[in-house]
C-alpha cells in the first residue's frame, strides 16, 4: 500500500491556520463595558470550555 504526499499548498495551509490558531490562544478573549479578559486567554477558556455544560 503506497501512500501519496500531501500537496504542498495543503499542507502549507494546514501549519498556516495551526500556527494561527496557537497564537490566537494567548489573546484575549472577551472584552465588557468594565474590562477586557483580564487573565482569561484563549487557552484557559478552551480548558473551560471541556468541563463546561
């Protein structure tokens, strides 16, 4: 069984929206009329987000 490659431009997009998506994980997330995010990045949010209902 012989695998064939991956296009470049796949695979150049798919380390392309990874590497974006990383980096928008140490953004803040929400902003109110008070503050924005305050400690609460992209990523502790995703870690809510799995033991959230």
């Amino acid at each position: 069984m012989k695998s064939t490659p991956y296009n470049p431009i796949v695979r150049i997009t798919l380390v392309l929206s990874m590497a974006l998506y990383l980096a928008a994980l140490t953004q803040e997330c929400y902003c109110t009329s008070m503050a924005c995010g305050g400690h609460w990045n992209g990523l502790s949010i995703v870690a809510l987000g799995a033991i959230g209902a």
